[in-house]
C-alpha cells in the first residue's frame, strides 16, 4: 500500500462513490464539541475533511474562520453544492505536509488513520507546526478497524501515547461515548494542545548554565526532570530546542522550571 495513498487513489475512491468511512453527516463527538466553544471567531482548520460535513456543520452555527482541507477536490466540491455560502477561499485542496497557516484549533476526523503509518510521525510534527501555541488538537481516532489491511489503519492508545509524546507530552485518549451504533466502542477522543512558548527566564536561565557549563534540572511539563549541563540552544522545524551534554534534545516549550546549581 505504500506510495499509494495520493491524491489519485482518493479521488477515484470518491468518484466511484467507494467511500465507506463516510457517514453521510458531521461526526457527534465533534458537533457535540463544537456545540460548547463559545468564540465563533477561532480559527480552525479541519484536515482530510472529505465531504466536510464537520465544516458545513460549524459554518452553519457561525464559526467564521473555518477552513476545509483535503487532498483532492473531488471530495470538496460536495461541500460546495450542499452549502453554497461557504467561502470559497476556505475550501483549500492540498498536501497537508506543505501547508502553511496558524490554527487555534485543527479537527482530526479519523485524518491520522487514513495515512501511511509511515506518515504518522511527520503528521504529528505539522500538527505541532500548524497550531499556534496554546492551540489545540482534537477530534477521533480509530483503535479498531473492519478491515486490517486498510485504510483506515488502526492503532492502540498505547501506540497513539508514544506517537503524540515527543510533540504532545500531555495528550489524552479517551473512548468516545457518543459514537454513532457502526462505530461505537471503536472511536478514540484525542486532545492535544501544544504548549506555548517559554518564559524568557527559563531561556535565559538554560543560556546562562550553557555559557557556564553548569549542570541544571529541567523541570518539564509532565512533572518528568533531565538533569544534565546544557550545551547550546538550536532552532529546528519551528520549535526551540536545548542540546544536553548527553545528547539528548527537549523541546524548550516543555520546561516548566530550570532548578540550577552551580558545579564545583
């Protein structure tokens, strides 16, 4: 299956009206979740939307910076007949992995499950990349699938925990309880948020023990700690990043605290 998931394989897969996974309306767990955000204002992209039903859903309650993105148009173009005052400029048909934008919230409607799993990694690094800090991910997750060979390709929550950890230290899975009857007790809510930038003391704090040489405690989010001297700060696919004398990298967003004590 690998290199075939393109643009190619799923517009002819809607041509063909083989579309399986679609449920012909917006998923509950997301109409529920957007049902109880109070600033209509808030940018959110929705990936792999396919038909968009979670879009046309949340333009008709007044979300005014929606966007609808999938890999061919040929899923689109059906948000486009069914709800014509959509803006136009919103419905963009694109490679996901090269999309530039800032997003206060992206909705993940099974996007992640429809990729290579090969894919997965890079997928999680461009949803850190594309939410702005304190932007959130959410939506649903398969962790059981009819058919094994996919798409969609399932994974556990243990699976998902490891992928989001680098990027999502703090992300949570949780079963859906309002699936609809086909999918009950196969739907993962994922939330994940991405961590603002750090206190300009915890980067000067991580500076100063670099020029010094001095070994300090990291303090990072999930309450973990690396204790270790930091050797310099690096900037890489939009995120700091400190090297420890070790060679371990951290994301500079995740440190919490900087504990230093001086080297004899």
């Amino acid at each position: 299956m690998a290199g075939e998931l393109n643009a190619r394989y799923w517009e002819e897969r809607y041509t063909a009206g083989d579309t399986p996974w679609d449920i012909g309306a917006a998923s509950k767990p997301i109409t529920t979740y957007l049902d109880g955000l109070e600033d209509r204002g808030l940018r959110i992209l929705i990936p792999g939307a396919g038909r968009a039903y979670e879009a046309e859903y949340a333009h008709r309650a007044g979300f005014s910076e929606v966007f609808a993105m999938d890999l061919t148009d040929e899923a689109l173009k059906d948000l486009r007949q069914r709800c014509p005052s959509f803006p136009v400029e919103h419905v963009l048909v694109g490679d996901l992995f090269t999309h530039e934008g800032s997003y206060d919230i992206i909705i993940e409607q099974t996007l992640l499950c429809a990729l290579e799993p090969s894919q997965r990694e890079r997928y999680v690094d461009t949803m850190q990349r594309l939410l702005k800090p304190g932007g959130v991910l959410v939506g649903v997750l398969f962790d059981q699938v009819p058919n094994a060979q996919g798409p969609p390709f399932a994974a556990s929550v243990e699976d998902y925990q490891q992928l989001f950890a680098k990027q999502f230290p703090d992300a949570r899975f949780e079963r859906c309880h309002n699936s609809i009857a086909p999918r009950a007790g196969r739907e993962l809510w994922v939330k994940a948020v991405r961590h603002g930038p750090a206190s300009c003391a915890i980067h000067d704090g991580i500076e100063a023990a670099a020029t010094l040489r001095e070994e300090v405690t990291l303090v990072l989010a999930d309450g973990s700690e690396r204790t270790s001297v930091p050797l310099d700060i690096i900037h890489r696919d939009g995120a700091d990043l400190v090297v420890l004398r070790d060679g371990t990298e951290v994301a500079i967003d995740r440190v919490r605290e900087v504990v230093r004590e001086r080297m004899p």
